[in-house]
C-alpha cells in the first residue's frame, strides 16, 4: 500500500444556494479542489461522487459522468458515483484512498454533493426516510429525528444523560460556526433557546437537528511522495476505514452503540497505530445532538454513557481535552447529506494546515467520523499534518 | 495487479418476479453465487452492489449494507452501492476486480440489481428520464427510445441501415432466449411482426425495446491463483475497463458512436492483448436493436456502418464470425437496469464453463459490454476460460 496524500480541497458554502444547481455547486467544488492542488483536470485519473438522494428529489441520476463532463475531464476515466446515505461522502473520498494506495491511479478527485433547499420539507422527509428498510422499519413511519429520540431516551435511562447535555452539544456547535464562513447558522444560541424551540421528536428539540442544506466538497488526492510538488502543506492519509452496522433499530444489542463506528475507529486506530488519545480535532456525525455524545463514545474519545457529561465540562470545546466539531458541525454547519463526508475532510485539512477560522492550537492528527442511516454505514479518516 | 476470476455465479430470472422484493431478489442471487463459489459467507471482505433507480421507484436507498445484512455478512467489511444509470451492475462488477487485482480483499462479493414491475410505466420512463442531463436534454422531454432513434435516423442516412437491420437483431435475440429459462420473453418473433408492432419513436418499434424487467445478478471473485480450490471451472478475468462519454447527444461529434465503448474496448484489447478478432462470444447492450448494431460496430466486431448488413448476414448467430447476445440480451432476456451488467457477467460464466443452454461452441474468450444513460458510462470485461 502506498502512503496517499491530500493536495487539494475545495468547497462551497453548506447553506441555502439558490439559482445553483447540483451540478453547479459539485463543478465549482471540484474546480477550487483541482486549483489548490495546482494541478491540471487532465492529470485527473479517476472521479467518485458521493450523493445521496439526488434522484428522489431532483429527479437526477447518473450524475458522476455528469460532474466530469461540466468540469471537462478526459473520457478514458472512470467516473463513479457512490451511494450510502449520509456517509456518501466519505466513501467517495475513502474509494479515492483505495486506488492510490494500491497504485492504481496517481491523482484522484473525490467530491460529495447534495441539492435539498429546492424540495419541499416533506420531498426531503421522503427522501431522508429512503435510508430505512422500506420493508420494516421504514414503513411504520419512523423518522430520523424519531430513530435519534429513540437512542435518547435509551441513553438518558441507561447513563443518566441528561437533556441539557444535547442542548449543550447545540450551544457549543452553533457558537464554533460563528467564525465558519461555510456555515449555514453563524450566530450563537443559549440553552434556555435550545430548550425552548420547538419539539420535533421527544427529546429532541429543533435546535438538536441539522439544517436541511445545499452544498458540495472536494479533495484531490495523490501519493505522498509526490505530494510536495502540489501543495506546500499536503496532508497524510493514516487510514481510511468503510464498516457496515444494523439496518433496524430493533435488530441492535445495545441501541446507544453504533456498531460500524466502533468498528471502523477501532480498525482505523490499529492501521495508523495511534489511540483515540492520539486526535487533536475531530469533526464527527452530529446529525442530531444525541448523535454526537453516541459518536464520541463510539469513537473512543470517552467512556460509554460519558459523552453527555463530556459535554457538560467542556471538554469538547476548542481548547478542550478533544476538540469536536470546530467547524460548527452538521448541526450548525449544515448538513447537505451526500457532500458532508468531503466537508468535514475539508475542515480538517483547513485545520492541519492551520489556516482555519476557528483553529484548534498545534493541531497535528484529526479525525474525520461519518455516518449513513441508521448506522449502516460508517467511514472513519485519521488525517496527519506533514512534520 | 494480481489475476482475478470469477469462482461463483448466482441469478434470478429477468422477467415480473411479482411478490419479491428488491431485497429478496438481491439476496437470492447473491446467496446462490456465494453457493457456487462453495465458500462461507463470513469470507467475503467487501460487497459491491450496482443500482440504478430503486430510489425514484421503491423509495429505497442504502441498499448495499441493507442486502449485505439481509444475506449476514460481517459487519467490519465495506459495503457499497455504485451507480451509473444502466451500467450499474458493470460498475459494481469492475470495483470488486480492483479490490482483488489491487491485493486488497481476497473474496468479493459483486451484485446488480433493479425491482421495477411494481411501478407503473409512467414513474418507469421518469426514472430511467433521470440519466439525462435534466438541465439539458432531459427537460425537452428527450426519452431512451427517442435518444436511439435520433442514433438510428443517423446511422441510416449515412451508411444505408436498413429498418430490416434493427428488426434482423430483435428476431435473433428473441430466438435465442427460447433456450434461456433465465429470459423474460421465450418466444420467436418474425421479421413481420417486428416491422408490424406499435410504433415507439420512429424508426424503432415496440419490438425494437427491451422490456421492463425485475432481476438480480451476483458473483463472487478471488485472486486467479486459488481460485481453483473453490470452482473447478474458474473464470479468469483479462480486463475490466470503466470510461466516461457524452451526456447530451449535441456534444457528440458522430451520435453513431459512443465514445465511452469505444475507448473502453481499446483499453481492453490492450491491457488483454487481445483484439475484436479473438472474442468467441459477447454479451452487449441492446437496450434497443440499434444500440446493439452501434455496440458491435464500436466494440470492433464490424467496421462502422457495416452492424446492420451482419446482423442481415447471421454474422452474430450462435454459430456466426461473432455470436452477439445468445442469452437474448436486453431485448428478450431482459433489462432491469441495475442487475444487467452482472447479468451478463452471469451469461459469458456460463458459456466459457461449457454449460449454457444456447452454448456457443468451444466458447474461450467472452466480452461483456454495458453501458449507462446516453452512453455517458461503459463497462467492458473479457473472461477468458482456464486451458
């Protein structure tokens, strides 16, 4: 396996991009990606596209060869588009990984890309819902917002969480995005305004989801040999994991676990031979704020049924024992399903290079953490600054 | 790159596979080329499966880790759904090769599959519409029928193809999935009755088009070197290209080639070295009789212009210079456009074993040819027997 680089990124804002279409937003994406490599589009040997449920609601498939032919890139190439749920994104960028690792191709561009803010709320409850067995859990009506209520609830009994834990996840996301110029909310929210907003799904509260959202992100990748030639701060790749957990909630031992995160970060750990000790920033699945306590113990960051007192104490803050979410997270940065996994790549490249808006000190290793449905498919990215 | 071959085929017929789910389909094609493969299920590394549109039609995304639990695969192993319009099942086929070829798994698990009698031909011709270019072509109400008619208007006025031609190709593909129990129509046709159904988008009648179909198509693939312990009969795959082509029929220089077969063929003969003249036997796409003239001229079976006058000649019967399709291909085997790409797979495994119900005599070499949207995705396979 050979040791893979990132060279480039690129993104668009995570907001409300009206007048723009997928196919806009994911070619100006990959455009700003290709340039911060310094590369030619002609050099690209092969493009994955992570999206989600672009079909459903626009009514647009086959959209990888699509992307490619806006952006001009050669015919010989494979262009593939990649499907699991929210984690679209981060396989599209760990099948990227793959071919260089194995020396299959020298540069790769990844992008992930979701157009939502011209469907109606219910076209995108539909679509969302599409992440379910259609054949069990999916037709008794259950939600997202429901599936993460559930695992609340389960939480709370189980571990003592409280509900001011999930807000707080709320408070401190909102607040990192205030300085995030991608980010859809950039304006500071208390708890006593997270604890009042609207129920959606008890316990969870408006402020405890993410922003329906229109974005895209991109990522050129290459050996790290060669690195250096394109970017003068490349970041390494240490690992780059793809696990599969339960499809029904009522299939799960223990519904507070996500097993494909435990999984994934624990085979990510042993590869890149660190602990989750070792992760100065993260930027990990906060779907719903009870995502983000179940991720951080998923993750290894703290102990089963601590993640909400974690929280409590600040020690996910910038400047805490393990900085989690310091671009505002799903839950204020947005949540454009198919492009989150690249976004969040994005943001900590931003990081290890230093040049984020919201840096955390000396970050050296960061952690990128993405979810699909109901947990059924997890990347988990241990990302490293050259020394 | 190491070698790869195919140890295990599983299908489902292509035809109404009424009170069968996605799922089920999917699982059982997958459970039985597992069982071909005489291997345990717990030994699959990763899964790739190809879809098209099962979430326009069935409102079900997320289908691989959903198919993967359904059949009790691992949990720490990646499992992905690919897409690219008809060529789905192509590309899942390819990404398990590389996972071989590349070192990185020894057994992979590679599926196709599409659920699409249970919506009505109204949603049908919506999803298939998605592969279109939606900010181009596809808002002018441009449908598949009427993309291969504009083909075969052109092919017509400049090199004489005959209306005769297209039907020669329905009346042979109908004759031969009369032996195939696998094939949705089981019946010979006559030129007559070719010429004399409903007319669909002149020039192409109703005879002309493959039909709606449900179906599912698995294999299972490992590194050529131990193959031999899990199938007496192991299939060795020579090359396994995937290109990129035109998303509007405008930006085409000549609308009577697809770039994407073309230069996927050229990079298949090259890396096998091997040429159009040592095929024994394919199976190409002939979503309509014109695209399978178009295919056989690209793929370098006949010179440009000269598919038509073959077909008139019985150049591509069993027992012709270049058996075309003897499974009945789209046509009259079938089409449900996520599976077919494996299909295929399913039909060439069968020929080169020596165990097809339409066997092509002594059948070594076999091609495989599928392709997605407007041409904008290609896949092409050669298998080769083991001597």
């Amino acid at each position: 396996m050979k040791e893979v680089s990132i060279i480039g990124i690129g993104t668009t804002p995570f907001n409300i991009l009206e007048g723009k279409s997928l196919k806009e937003i994911a070619t100006q994406a990959c455009l700003d990606a290709i340039q911060d490599a310094g590369l030619e589009k002609e050099s690209i040997e092969a493009f994955y596209l992570g999206n989600f449920i672009s079909g459903i609601l626009t009514g647009q498939e086959t959209i990888a060869p699509l992307v490619a032919n806006s952006l001009g890139l050669p015919k010989d190439i494979p262009c593939t588009k990649v499907e699991g749920a929210c984690c679209s994104g981060g396989i599209a960028f760990r099948h990227g990984y793959l071919l260089v690792a194995a020396g299959l191709a020298k540069f790769v561009l990844v992008a992930g890309v979701e157009k939502m803010s011209s469907s109606t709320t219910e076209k995108n409850t539909e679509g969302l819902a599409s992440a379910f067995d259609q054949e069990a859990e999916g037709r008794t009506g259950l939600t997202f917002p429901g599936f993460f209520a559930l695992i609340a609830r389960r939480h709370m009994h189980q571990y003592g969480t409280k509900i001011e834990h999930l807000a707080g996840v709320s408070v401190k996301n909102h607040s990192n995005s205030v300085m995030n110029p991608r980010a859809r909310f950039r304006k500071k929210v208390s708890m006593e305004e997270v604890l009042a907003s609207r129920l959606i799904a008890s316990p969870i509260k408006l402020y405890d989801c993410c922003p329906i959202s229109d974005g895209a992100a991109a990522a050129v990748l290459c050996p790290a040999e060669i690195a250096h030639q394109f970017h003068k701060k490349p970041i390494d790749i240490l690992a780059s994991v793809q696990t599969t957990g339960y499809s029904t909630s009522y299939d799960m031992d223990d519904p507070t676990t996500l097993i494909a995160t435990v999984l994934a970060a624990q085979k990510a750990y042993t590869i890149s031979h660190l602990s989750a000790q070792n992760i100065d920033v993260a930027e990990l699945h906060d779907c719903f704020t009870m995502a983000e306590i179940v991720d951080s113990e998923d993750l290894g960051f703290f102990p089963k049924g601590k993640g909400g007192f974690a929280v409590e104490e600040g020690l996910t803050t910038v400047g805490g024992k393990i900085p989690i979410n310091p671009s505002g997270g799903l839950i204020s940065k947005g949540h454009p399903v198919g492009a989150t996994g690249l976004g969040q790549v994005f943001e900590i490249v931003k990081q290890l290079r230093g040049e984020h808006e919201n840096q955390v000190k000396n970050a050296e290793i960061g952690l990128t953490h993405n979810l699909g449905a109901t947990g059924q498919v997890c990347t988990v990215n241990i990302l490293k600054r050259r020394d």
